[in-house]
C-alpha cells in the first residue's frame, strides 16, 4: 500500500532518472518536468549578461540528465521508443512533446527490460550532466544590448569557453576591474601594440585596419530585449519601421574578418594612439558608435584596458537566440540561429 509514495520520493525519482531500462508513470514525470521547467525559468536576464545566478544554473544542470531519463523511461511506459527522447531536448517540439508524455495514458510497455539500458543510462547521464556542470567546459551568457551587433544580437543565448591564450579577434567576455559586471567585447590590441582611431578606421601598429563590402544593416526600430532598449539609427524611423546602419567588413592582420556597424560621427571615431602595457588588452565593440569599451577610460564611461587577471572565457558558439523578453518564450526564437558559430 505504500508503494505509490515511496515511488515518487526525491531519492526514487533521482534514482529512477539513471535507469533507463524502466518505466515512468505521469504523477513522477509531471514532478520531474516542473522542476526542469521551474528552475529554467529562473535563470535571470540581468543588465551586465552575467552567467545569472549560479545556484540555478547548477540545480538546472543537475536535474537536466534526471529529467532526460525520466522522459527515456516515460516514453516506454506509452509504447514509444525510448530514443524519442532526443527530441525532446529540441527547440518547441521538445516543449510539445514534455507536455503531451505529461497526461498521456501509459502502462503500454511491451519490450522486456534490458538491464544493460540501466548502467548505460546511468554512465551516459552522469558525463552528461557533469559536463554540464563543469564550468571548465563552458558556461552560459545571456546578451541584453547591442554592443556587439552584427556579431551577436540581443536576446542570444551564448556558450562561452575558458582561453588560455586569446589572440586578436577573438570575442570575450572580461570582468572592468571598476565595477561589479561582465562584459563582451572584440579582442583588438595586444600588449605591446599601438592602436589609434582616425575618422572611424582603427590603426593598428600605424597601419589601418582595412573596412570593405559597405551595405545595409537593418532591423525594426522597436523595444529589444529584457531591458526593452530602442536600436540607434542612421535614419529617423517612427516605432516599427526599418532602422538602418552602415555595414562594413573589417579585417586584421592576418586575414581575420568580421562585421561592424557604423551610424553616424560619433566622440570615440578619433582617440589618440596608445601603447597597450605588459598584460593588457585593447577591447572595441563591433557596434562602433554604441559601445562602451577600451577606447576611453572608465572615468570617461568606457571601460579602459583590461589587465589579463580579468578575462573570463571566449564566446564560442550563439546556441540559441530571443526577439523576446525571454529565453523561454520558444515562439520568439530565431530561425537561423541555432548553434551558430561567431566570427
């Protein structure tokens, strides 16, 4: 009589989440997928893009590999393949699906149980989530302004790796050492190099950073994002019209291109030349004229040089991305921006 309790108690359900030869009934895995759910949305959209709240981010990634069993073993209980439950990790489907295993009748089980399914869901989910958990892997940002358009937009859910050795170009996120906030920007001067701006094109070392392919940028001149920031505009559009920028190409010594916007004349188009010192770095947003970066000092409302002891990790891949106020507001999610790899 007392099965049915002992059968959804945490330490069963944490247990249950590792064996993927058994089954699962609708009362544990709506428990399970409220936990999931509960925790994700959690995850904050804060003002300086931080990995939010690391707490969640670990509750998060530690009940994500019991939930993804739990859906093994859900799927079974229906007569469905088990292998379904890939698609449940995928993008709006995966929410369709979560819901339908939710009040879907089971006990339809017809394949016998393979304990071998037991100890492979259990290595399986146990790197998985551990791989996950480990922020010597990787770790998530979530970016609420355009600083770095076109490169990436507002709403872009991002993974972010540790660097070792960054080199020019490369795009990272870095602690100012005058405030408590994290911030995402292009790697341009190394020490020891002299970066100047004339007129908007960057100088480095005495020579110019060639811009080519000039073109339009455009996006609705509508509120973006949590913080609801209106765009800048090279024209004067009314709310929801075309909001448009100039487009160039930019590359580095060495061959490295990507895209960078310009709007208008603008305070930091022409900086004096600078020396970068021993264990410094130069940072200039891809957005030119609306970026707070190394092109002044923080006593000047911009960030100053970096000293290394402040560099965080390298964006490595955009996973997904928001038009909306949320992450989890799947209908706002852009096509095309699916594990998209930067510049």
């Amino acid at each position: 009589m007392n099965t049915p309790a002992r059968n959804s108690t945490a330490s069963n359900l944490i247990r249950r989440g590792f064996d993927w030869s058994g089954t699962t009934g609708r009362l544990p895995y709506i428990l399970v997928s409220v936990a999931a759910i509960g925790l994700a949305s959690l995850i904050p959209v804060t003002r300086n893009f931080s990995g939010g709240n690391t707490a969640v981010f670990v509750a998060l990634t530690m009940i994500f590999p019991i939930w993804l069993g739990h859906t093994r073993r859900r799927l079974r209980d229906v007569g469905w393949s088990g292998w379904l439950m890939w698609v449940a990790i995928l993008p709006v489907v995966g929410l369709i699906l979560t819901i339908l295993l939710a009040f879907k009748p089971g006990g339809d089980l017809t394949a016998a149980a393979d304990k071998g399914y037991s100890r492979l869901g259990f290595a399986v989910s146990l790197a998985f989530g551990a791989m996950l958990l480990s922020r010597a892997f990787w770790a998530p940002y979530w970016i609420p302004a355009g600083s770095m358009k076109p490169t990436l937009l507002v709403g872009d859910f991002i993974a972010v790796i540790p660097v070792n050795q960054p080199e020019r170009g490369d795009i990272l996120v870095f602690r100012e050492p005058n405030r408590d906030a994290e911030f995402i920007k292009r790697l341009i001067g190394m020490p020891g190099d002299v970066v100047e701006l004339r007129d908007g094109v960057v100088f480095l070392n005495g020579a110019a950073l060639p811009q080519d392919r000039p073109r339009e940028f455009v996006e609705a001149f509508a509120p973006q994002g949590s913080l609801r920031i209106m765009p800048r505009c090279l024209n004067e559009p009314n709310e929801n019209e075309a909001c448009i920028k100039t487009q160039l190409t930019e590359a580095l010594p060495g061959g490295r291109r990507y895209d960078v916007l310009d709007i208008s004349p603008h305070a930091t188009d022409n900086i004096a030349p600078v020396t970068i010192p021993d264990g410094y770095y130069y940072f200039i947003g891809d957005h030119r004229d609306n970026s707070a970066d190394s092109r002044l000092p923080h006593t000047a409302g911009g960030l100053g040089m970096i000293p290394r002891d402040e560099l965080v990790g390298k964006v490595a891949l955009v996973l997904f991305s928001s038009s909306g106020t949320h992450l989890l507001k799947a209908w706002t999610w852009r096509k095309g921006r699916f594990l998209k790899g930067v510049q």
